[in-house]
C-alpha cells in the first residue's frame, strides 16, 4: 500500500472511531454530560474545518452567509455550513442529515447539537442547528452587506473574546425551523443544562447561561494595523 493510501485509510479508522458515538440515537444519548462532550466534538470538528478552510482562502473565513453570485474576495457559497462541507466531509465529518420529515435527524450529523430537542430538519434537508456570528458577514449581491465581512483571520482582535459558533436556539411548542446565524444571546440555544455552548475565535468553547453572553463578544474589531488590508 502506498504511503498516501496508508495515511487516508488510518484517517478513514481514525474518523470512524471518533465519531462512531455519533451514530447512537438520541435517545440513547442519555447523560447530559454525553449531549454536552458530543457538541463539543462537532464543535471542535466545524472549527478545525474553518481553519483549514481559511488557510485556503488568504486567510478569510467564511461569512455567515454570502450571495452565490460574488466572487471576491472569496466565491461566494451561501451560508457558512456550504463552505465547510468539503472540509468536514474531507475530515470525515457527516455533513448531510439525511432528512426526514417531521421527525429528528441522524446524531451523526455534524451541524446539529445533540442535546437540541428541537434540531429537526425543520424548513429543509439542509437546516444547520448551530449558528455562525451573523457580524462575521451577511454579504448581499454587489457587496452590500447587513453585517461586515468576510474578515481574515489574522486580522481579528480580541480572538479569546469573539464569538464564531453558538448553539441554535429554538421555540417550543413551536414548529421547527432552520438556524443558521446569530447575532445576539437570545439567538442562542441553552441546551445544556441551561447553559450554552460558545466557541470563541482562538477555538475554546465555554458552557455559559444566558445571561452571562455579552452581546459585544459578537462584534467584529479589525486590529488597526489591518484596517486598510480588506478589500
């Protein structure tokens, strides 16, 4: 065997095993303390991925959500889940739910919370049940854009204190419904023992009530010294 296939098929072993607790049914998935280490795994998995994504990309990350029909500085793709994919399902990841109506996805997929009782296919096979910081980028057509971006990387300050990727939140007694971005704490989703779970921009991930979100670690502050590299 080569040492190129050699590598992918212990990356193929290694992803299985990794994720192998992922193919339990939810309800299988019974200890909070399972819920939470399983959301964390995906968490860490979507931020290797973004990573890997802006290493090839000049450094920039991928927006919240970006028109297909842009082209700079990075194609535009749609929301950030779509960027990814190549990178997650190169990881070994589940990047596809699988849909089923009315009814809960796949625990192996790795855009949803486990602990979410509410993380349905709701409006589509391609609901996400984590949010991106919407002031990441919400890039219209022509560069318009409801929040800034796409930003680098490198350029972002205060990384220990920026919010990438939250827990959706969802409604209940409400029907089901996509999540793909947030902007503020009350769009996020306090599945874990009334905590949720944050992943912050230098890739830790704090379990923090509600009430304890400051809404400015969703801002975006560009290091001055960068301010004139954006595009």
């Amino acid at each position: 065997m080569s040492t190129r296939a050699a590598t992918h098929s212990r990356r193929a072993v290694l992803g299985a095993a990794t994720w192998a607790a992922l193919a339990l049914s939810p309800l299988s998935l019974r200890a909070e303390d399972d819920f939470a280490r399983v959301c964390r795994e995906k968490m860490q998995a979507i931020y290797r991925a973004a990573m890997r994504f802006a290493a090839d990309h000049d450094g920039y990350l991928p927006p919240a959500w970006m028109d297909p029909k842009l082209r700079q500085p990075i194609r535009g793709r749609g929301h950030w889940l779509a960027y990814l994919k190549p990178y997650l399902t190169g990881m070994g990841e589940r990047t596809d739910c699988g849909y089923r109506r009315n009814r809960r996805q796949p625990a192996g997929g790795v855009a949803h919370c486990p602990a979410n009782p509410y993380w349905y296919g709701g409006n589509g096979p391609n609901c996400i049940g984590y949010a991106w910081n919407s002031e990441l980028g919400l890039v219209g057509a022509g560069g318009a854009a409801v929040a800034r971006g796409p930003y680098r990387f490198a350029d972002i300050a205060n990384k220990e204190r920026t919010i990438l990727l939250v827990d959706a939140a969802g409604r209940p007694g409400n029907l089901p419904r996509c999540h793909y971005h947030a902007g503020r704490p009350a769009e996020a989703g306090a599945w874990h023992d009334g905590k949720v779970h944050v992943l912050f921009l230098d890739g830790h991930i704090e379990a923090l009530p509600p009430e304890k979100i400051s809404p400015d670690w969703f801002a975006v502050r560009v290091r001055p010294a960068a301010k004139s590299s954006k595009p």
